[in-house]
C-alpha cells in the first residue's frame, strides 16, 4: 500500500467522522434511535454546511503537520495555539467548538506556561479532548521504540489533558491503531494493543488509574450491551464506545454510523472510531460521496503526502 494512502486512511477517517457528527452533536440517544443520521447532513447543531469537521480534526490536522518537521512538544503547542488564534487548520476559517480543558491549557500557554505544564491535571479535566487528536502519533511507530512512543503520547495529552486517566486512554488508544496500522484486525488489534500496553501501565504510577479501564482490559468490551455503553464526553466513556463500535461492525461507514447514532459527543466518538476504522477499511472504502463533500479535501490529501513523507522515510 503506498504509504500516502496509508496516512490518509487514518485522517479522513478521523475527519468524515467528525463531520459527520458534528450537526447532531449533544442530541440524546433516544433522538437517534427515533431519527438516525445515515448520511452526512449539515446545520443542526452549529449550523454549518454539510462536510464541516469540528476541532478533533483540526487539532488532528495541526499535530500530524507538526509531526512532518519531527518531534517537538513546543512546535505542537505552538500550532494548537495557532489554531485557536488564527482559526489555523478550520475548516472554514471559523472556530466553532472547543472543550473547556483544552480553552484552559491554550490559555496557560498563552501566559508562557510551558507546554509539560499546561494541561489540567485535575480529575474532572479527563474531557476527550486530547483523546480525539492523538492518532497521528500512531504513524511514529516505525520512528521510535513503543516504550518510547508511548511516553511521547503522554507528553501530547499532557499539553492540554495532564491527568494519568487521559494519557492512558490515548496510549491504549495508540497502542490498538499500531496494531492495525501492522495488519491486524479489529479483535487481533484489540488484544494485541492491550497485551503490548500491559506492562507499561502495570507501573506504580498508573495502577490506582487502571481499575477506570477495567471494562477495556477485560478484553471483552465488544460483548457488553448497547445500554451499557455511555457516549458522552468523558474520556473512558469515548474510548469504550469507539472501541465497541469498531468491534460490532463490519465496515467504516457502519462504525461511525453507530459511534453517532449513540448520541451524546457524536462528533467525538466518530472522530476517535473513524480514525481507527479509517486505519483498518482503508479511505478507498470511506463512501466517496462523503470524502466529496469534506471541507478543504485537498488540503487534507496533501497533508497526508507529507506526513507520510516524514513517517515512513
Ligand atoms: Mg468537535
């Protein structure tokens, strides 16, 4: 597969995802259930026009283009800053959404806090917020160890979400989207990504936090029913409804059809599952007629020429 189509799978993935959510998000399960999005729509809840993707992308789009100079904490929180600036990496020109944590963590580097400072190390700072725009650094893993890859993924969260229970749920998260960025499928990726995780987070420092992830390393998140599963926009919530959603389907679109049709963070849980999905079905079976309508398509295209150029050289 040439790599650009590789890179691009897991972005466009992430981002028909999020669009995808974005005019329906905050709506109730039970509106879903009545009216369920099958397509991509526009309005709703920001009144944008069909194909408009939110910050998960753009926050996405800003990490992996700061990834094709390499690795640099400070470049990173330079471009989020940029993006809450200038409207850098919107869709169209206008910042229509941003989580608390991440207004807060962009204001303290604002005030000069370094970027390892920044983030909300409280309990109730663990948002998705840093979840929805860590999958670029999966494509880092033919550049540095996992051991390695891992601690920088902390250090990505920690720029806006600096809460152990954040920084582990972007590492499983990483872990998995390695496994299937290999080849694997989504149950092989599923435990493969759990098994290679495992001792990392069986350290002193993260093992009061791993009873929170109980469900996810019981290796059986697939098989607990739809009413069991919480789509809102807490940090576990996501990654165990994006999870579930990848394990009960059978092609992109049904996934980040399922992650909206929860309700709840819509946008969000399409982004984080869409990534994934985008990963394993590949773009070329993302419908076109979604692709079509992505606001700055080609832009995104050319971005993930370039960062497979940074990546897999
Ligand atoms: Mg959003």
């Amino acid at each position: 597969m040439l790599t650009a189509t590789k890179t691009l799978s897991g972005l466009m993935g992430l981002c028909v995802g999020d669009a995808l959510g974005v005019p329906v998000e905050f709506t109730s399960r039970a509106e879903r259930v009545k009216s369920p999005v099958t397509t991509m729509l526009g309005y709703g809840t920001w009144n944008q026009p069909p194909g408009t993707w939110s910050d998960d992308s753009s926050l996405t789009f800003c990490l992996a283009e700061s990834l094709c100079r390499g690795y640099s904490l400070d470049a990173i929180a330079n471009s989020f800053w940029r993006w809450y600036k200038q409207a850098y990496w919107t869709a169209r020109g206008d910042l229509f959404d941003i989580g608390q944590t991440t207004h807060a963590a962009i204001m303290r580097l604002k005030q000069g806090i370094l970027p390892h400072q920044a983030g909300g190390k409280v309990e109730n700072s663990n948002g998705n917020g840093s979840l929805m725009r860590i999958l670029p650094m999966a494509y880092c893993h033919k550049i540095v160890t996992f051991n390695e890859l891992i601690a920088r993924v902390h250090d990505v969260s920690a720029i806006t979400h600096a809460h152990a229970r954040s920084q582990m749920a972007c590492g499983i998260y990483i872990s998995i989207a390695i496994a299937l960025l290999e080849g694997a499928n989504p149950q092989a990726a599923y435990l493969q990504g759990l098994e290679k995780i495992q001792s990392i987070y069986s350290e002193r420092e993260y093992i009061l936090e791993k009873p929170h992830f109980g469900r996810i390393f019981s290796g059986e998140i697939a098989k607990l029913p739809v009413e069991e599963i919480n789509s809102g926009g807490y940090v576990i919530d996501t990654l165990e409804s994006s999870l579930w959603c990848l394990l009960n389907s059978s092609s992109y679109s049904e996934t980040v059809l399922k992650a909206i049709n929860l309700g709840g963070d819509t946008d969000t849980t399409a982004a984080v599952v869409g990534g994934l999905a985008g990963i394993y079905y590949g773009v070329e079976n993302i419908p076109q007629a979604w692709i079509n309508q992505i606001a700055r398509k080609q832009d995104i295209i050319n971005l993930a020429e370039r960062f497979a150029a940074a990546v897999y050289t």
